[in-house]
C-alpha cells in the first residue's frame, strides 16, 4: 500500500571513449553522486573497480552493468546515464537494454577554454550516438533540454526534479492494486470499467461488497482501540458539530472498516459506492471519510469511479501532493475559461481553504426515504495551480487525458453546496468538447501542482497508455 510518493532511489551508469579523456570519470562520480544525494536522492553505482574507471565502454563491460543492475533489482526506480564524454554507444545497449525503468541521458557541457583534445569532452555529439542506439533498440529514455548540462547546475536540478516526477508515477502504476468497494450504482454508467484492460496494463482491480463493510461496521466496538483512535482524528480534522452522535459513530465505524480492507489487501487506492444504500439504510454519506483518506494520500474516489482513483494515484505520485476526484460540475456565469469543479465532500483537507464542516447530504435528502445523512465535509478549494486527468478503458485499451489549470478566489454563491473551486483552464471550451466527444467521465481527478508534462511522459511514452493533452489539441 503507498502513500506519500518518496524520492526515487537512482542507479548511476557513467559512458566512457576511451581516445576521450577517461580522467574525467573519477570526477563524475563523485559530483553527481553528491550532487544526487543533495536533492535528497540515495544513489546505486557501480564498483569504481569493477571495470575500467568505474565506466562502461565495451560490451563485456557493459554485461558487467547489466548484472549490478540485475543483484539490485527493486532497489532503484530510474537510471542516469552521464556522459562526462563521448561515451560508447555500444557498451550502453548491452547495459542498459533490460534495465526495465526510465533512464535520463545527462551530458557534460565543454568548455571553452578547454577544447584541446586531450581536454575537450564532445559530449554533446555522443548524447545523440546514444538516443539513436537506444532508438534503434527501442529502449525508452527520457532527454531534456538544453542538451548538455552540468550536475552543479539549478537546471540539473529541475530536470532531476521532473525525472523523478516520471520515475514515481512508472513505478507507482506497475503493479497497482485498486480496491472497488461496491458495485457500480446502475444508473451510472458512466464510471464502467474494463477490469481484464486494467490488469492486461499491470492494474489488479480487487473487488468488496458493500455488504461486506456493513458487516465489519458491525463488528467493531466502541470500546476498541481502533474506534478510538479514529474517532479522535475525525474530531479533529473536521467540524462535525452539526452531526448527531449516532450518526458519528457509524461513520467512525465505517473508518475502522475501510481502514482493515485497505490494509488487510494492500490496496493503493479504492474507489467507494457512495449512494444510496449508505444514505438509505445508515443514514450516513462516505464522503468525509474519503476527504481524510485522500490527505493521508490513501488514494480514494467515489461513486466507483475506478479509472479516476488511478488517475488520482499517478497525478498524486508525481505532484508527491494529494489528489481529489470532482465533477465537472457548473459553468462560471459567461467566462469561457472558467467552470465551477465540485464533489459533496471528498476533498482532502490540504487543498480546502479552511476546516471543513460535516453536514447532511442537501442533495441525496431529497430523496423520499432517506431523511438525514450525515457525512459531507463542506467547504471550498483555496487558490492553487493544478494538473487535471482522467482515464478511461476503451476496448482494451487505458486511455487519460492530462492537462493544467488554476483554482481562482473567484466567489461561489454561498448556498451553493458542497466542496467547490472555481477552476479556470486555458481553452476549457475545447477540453470540454474533448472530453465529452472521447467518451470521458464527467469527473475529473485534480492534484495542486503543474506536473502534467511528467505525467504525460510516464503515461504516454514510459507505460504506452493512449494520452491525450487537449489543450494542445485547439
């Protein structure tokens, strides 16, 4: 089970020529590994004596770095491949050909004063002889520009930033487990899901009845520790002075329940059927709940919606922030780039511009049977940027669409209800049209960080999920 993304552990291969000064590998080492471990990354590196100047040149040398690679397998998310020469292209193939995780190819500048030959490093030349080989032997890697850059560098420090973004979100999606904790309410159609397209793309979805968590609700005392403790983080994290007791306590036991499925099978993210049987036969709304999941960035959407809790979770490893799950919900009077993006209550403390409030669920109490549920965490989105995505399965295949936004401190109406932002996206017209012709949901999966070009990266050119980026597209 993950939760706040960690800086990606980075296995370093250092390119060497040998009628190009080997003398520069030593200093390599030691600069970008410090460098590395400065921006709060643990590095793996090769044995300096394990092949000439701890480099690779040869192919047998090469094979030398595909075993290190192999003994601590699990152990890094990502490679750097630093040029600090020509470096050989050949050697790079049979080392690096099965590392199986994104590889950024950093290349040391010349310079000017020392071109002499025994001096000048051509590194800028040899990064294009590796992209071509690894092009040719379709080997992803990412390359960033400007083509050449030092490792003391501000601008090696973004790019390391940025690869770390794509590394996490690879590594993240491999092997994800979502939990479905319901079936999808019938009406909504809209959320359907391929479960075989998922685990085909290396997603197991798990599935729980909703009876099944009716029943450990149950089960859990109020005497025990673990309703205890919940309840006394629900206290404090919202305001439930509006909320009866009774209603509170079956929210805290709904907590303790959804707690021990997430753990008990590892889940990275679920996805809740939120209505209406909770409200029906509970009195309560999840929604809360899902708010303080998502804060501890325990990954949770709602009424099922499968394809965004995994948009969610890629969004929420590259941002290395929380995420939330909201509709599409409300033009924003006539501004073209503005909509208002809303839920009843699942979004994560962290992007609220102040404590939420539990309330009843003003919508679903209209419904005759249901007469109060308790369990909406209202309030509104403060003012941050944002990246958006969503995904969807489309015959067999995991499609997203990813692009970047700003809430605004645009007023909302007071009486509107819920948890609402107004968001505004540059040619929303033209994101919206996209969606709805695409056959996208009409949620849409935000985290409070512009992180959509790693995003599409890992996505798109790392996982081969089909990505779209519908700002581009007008």
């Amino acid at each position: 089970m993950a939760g706040k993304a960690d800086k990606t552990t980075l296995a370093l291969y250092f390119g060497n020529r040998g009628f190009f000064p080997a003398s520069l590998m030593s200093s390599a080492r030691e600069e970008l590994s410090r460098v590395l471990k400065g921006l709060g990354h643990e590095v793996l590196m090769l044995d300096a004596g394990a092949t000439r100047h701890g480099a690779v040149e040869t192919p047998a040398e090469g094979a030398v770095y595909a075993k290190f690679l192999k003994e601590n397998q699990g152990k890094f998310g990502g490679v750097i491949l630093s040029l600090p020469n020509f470096g050989d292209e050949t050697g790079a193939v049979a080392a690096l050909k099965d590392a199986g995780v994104p590889i950024l190819i950093q290349a040391y500048p010349d310079e000017m004063d020392k071109m002499a030959p025994e001096l000048r490093r051509d590194s800028f030349c040899g990064k294009f002889s590796i992209m071509d080989v690894f092009y040719q032997n379709l080997i992803p890697f990412t390359a960033l520009k400007p083509h050449t850059v030092a490792p003391s560098s501000k601008t090696f420090a973004a790019q390391v930033d940025y690869f770390d973004r794509v590394c996490r979100v690879v590594k993240a999606m491999d092997s994800m487990i979502v939990g479905a904790i319901g079936a999808r309410t019938s009406a909504f159609k809209t959320v359907r899901i391929d479960e075989l397209a998922l685990q085909q793309n290396g997603i197991t979805m798990e599935t729980f009845d909703l009876s099944q968590v009716f029943a450990m609700m149950n089960a859990v005392s109020e005497n025990d520790a673990a309703y205890k403790d919940k309840a006394a983080f629900l206290k404090g994290y919202s305001d439930f002075s509006p909320v009866p007791q009774d209603s509170f306590v079956k929210l805290v036991k709904m907590g303790v329940a959804l707690d021990k499925i997430i753990e008990e099978n590892k889940l990275d993210a679920v996805a809740i059927r939120c209505w209406l049987e909770m409200q029906q036969q509970l009195g309560i709304s999840a929604c809360v709940l899902l708010s303080e999941m998502n804060e501890r960035y325990v990954t949770a959407a709602c009424e099922v919606d499968v394809g965004n809790a995994v948009a969610m979770y890629a969004l929420s490893q590259a941002s290395g922030e929380v995420a939330s799950c909201l509709d599409w919900n409300n033009n924003y009077g006539d501004e073209d780039d503005k909509c208002i993006l809303f839920h009843c209550g699942p979004v994560p403390q962290s992007m609220m511009t102040a404590k939420g409030r539990v309330v009843g669920h003003a919508i679903l109490d209209n419904v005759p049977e249901i007469t109060s549920s308790f369990g909406c965490n209202v309030g509104r989105i403060k003012p941050s940027p944002f990246t958006f995505s969503s995904m969807m399965t489309d015959s067999g295949d995991l499609k997203f669409y990813v692009g970047e936004g700003k809430f605004t401190a645009d007023p909302i109406p007071q009486d509107f209800f819920g948890c609402a932002g107004v968001a505004e996206i540059e040619g929303l017209q033209d994101v919206l049209l996209h969606v709805g012709r695409e056959g996208h949901r009409h949620h849409v999966s935000v985290t409070p960080a512009y992180v959509a070009a790693p995003v599409r990266e890992a996505l798109e050119y790392y996982l081969e999920f089909d990505v779209t980026a519908p700002q581009e597209e007008m």
